[in-house]
C-alpha cells in the first residue's frame, strides 16, 4: 500500500473532523465511515450501524475470536465486532490520525485491552492468526489486490474467515467516466470485480462460501441532487489549498459512484471467505 492513501485518509480525518464541529457531519460522531444501508431497526432509515449487524449475521458461531480489520479507519467497525462477539481486535491504518483517534475512542469507552489500532499495511498485516478478518472499503486502495488478499490469507487461522465489502464495478462500467472519477478521488487504483475476487480468494486456497449483493440498501441521491453538488464541488476547487482540493477530490469521487450505483454499474457486494480445517491425517 502506498502513502498516497496514507495522505489521502489523514487529510479526510482532518475535514471530518472540522466539518463535524461546524455542524456539517463527516462519519467522525460514529467512528465508521463506510456505507449507510437501509436499517429496518431503524424503519428503513439509512443507518452505518446496519452492516456491522449484517457481517454478524453471515459468520458462523464464533466465542471470543480474535479479529483483524484491515483498514480500520476510526475504529467503529472495531468496537463493534468487539460488542457482538466479544472480541479482540487490531485495526491496521496507514493513517496516524485514524489511529490516534480509534485507540482514544478505545481508552474513552475502557475497551484498549480489546481494541487497539496500529500505524501499518495490511500487505504485511500483523502476525496472526486470526479468527476473522474484514476488509470494508479497503482492498478498492489496493495497487495490487492479489498480493493484498494473499497477504490476508496467510494470517487466517485454519476455519477462518475473511469479510470483504466493497464497491465492484460490472463489465459495462469501464468505458463509464465516472469510473475514472470515482477512482481517482477515492484513491482506487485497480478496483476489482466480482470475479477478480472469486479467481483471487480461490488462488489463495480460500473458499467463498457467502456473497451477498447489498446495492439495493445503499441509499443514493438523484441525479438532479447529484449534478447540482458535482457543480458547487467544481467551484471549490478554485480555492487555491491543496489540502482542500483533494478533499473535493474525494467527494467528487463520491458523488460519481452514487450515479455509477444509481445507474446499476458498480454493486456493493459482501463477501465471506473461509480458510479450510487442517485435515488429520
């Protein structure tokens, strides 16, 4: 993994963290910042409390497993896995800023013996093994996706499983330019289909054993909605500050792919993976 993502989520932790003083929002309140879906706890109202509770409901049984979230961002997924199935949790970031504020949340909530994050790539993940690992959002910033899902498999505990959502374009999105835009924005270098995955997670030896589309709970806005923010976002970036302009990146980034998800082009599909058990011979 690169430090272009490094940068990339350091300056969106910052903003964030501006544009929820100033009332704006941001994910911060959370500490999650990956996809709303539609909540039925919540009436149908988007919540992003709703996928941690979907990964629940896809794994199998498991008492106190020991779980690594590749690309933890804040920590909220962290903390609660850690709630739901008592476990203990490392949180891998190439954000210094995300993993400050994931080990505060921890400390703040008495949980830092059972969550902590640290400062790395998950190409070279933390010694394992591991009982589950997730990957939400995160292996899209992969340069090399195989190498990254190689890397994840051999820390898996025989019987383990590997959780990936994530955003995955169908054939017809390549000639599509928001593709180019959402990839660019959102730091996406390679971004990987369904398939892509499936001759992946087979290579290493793992064995797909859930996949779920989730694009029909994914809220988006209309096209008027979206093309009225695509032209405030092109002013601001006249604003002479770097920093700024990679953030209006991002969300430009973010306004394509709710039009590529309005438009049917990219699914955001979970993925459950298992490590098989060690045979005795």
């Amino acid at each position: 993994m690169g430090t272009g993502v490094g940068v990339y989520y350091e300056r969106l932790g910052r903003w964030n963290r501006v544009a929820q003083a100033i009332g704006y929002g941001g994910g911060s309140a959370s500490l999650t910042v990956h996809r709303a879906l539609a909540d039925p706890r919540a009436n149908g109202r988007a919540t992003v409390t709703r996928l941690h509770d979907v990964i629940v409901e896809q794994l199998p049984p498991m008492r106190a497993p020991r779980v690594l979230d590749a690309g933890c961002g804040l920590g909220g997924t962290m903390f609660a896995l850690s709630a739901a199935l008592q476990a203990t949790c490392t949180g891998v970031t190439l954000s210094p800023f995300q993993a400050s504020q994931a080990n505060a949340a921890a400390a703040r909530l008495g949980v830092e013996r059972r969550v902590s994050a640290v400062v790395q790539s998950y190409d070279a993940p933390p010694d394992g093994p591991f009982d589950l690992i997730v990957a939400i959002e995160s292996l899209a910033h992969s340069p090399d996706p195989a190498r990254s899902v190689a890397s994840l498999a051999r820390v898996l505990a025989p019987g383990a499983c590997l959780v990936i959502v994530d955003d995955m374009p169908v054939e017809a999105a390549r000639s599509s330019p928001d593709l180019a835009t959402f990839k660019a924005g959102w730091q996406c270098p390679v971004l990987w289909s369904l398939e892509e995955y499936r001759r992946a997670l087979s290579a290493t030896g793992l064995e797909l054993v859930r996949e779920t589309d989730l694009t029909d709970s994914v809220r988006v806005r209309s096209h008027g909605s979206i093309g009225l923010l695509t032209a405030l976002n092109r002013a601001a970036h006249l604003l002479p500050v770097a920093a700024l302009r990679h953030v209006m990146d991002s969300h430009l980034g973010g306004l394509a792919l709710e039009r590529l998800t309005r438009n049917q082009l990219v699914r955001y599909r979970l993925l459950v993976a298992r490590r098989p058990e060690l045979r005795v011979s």
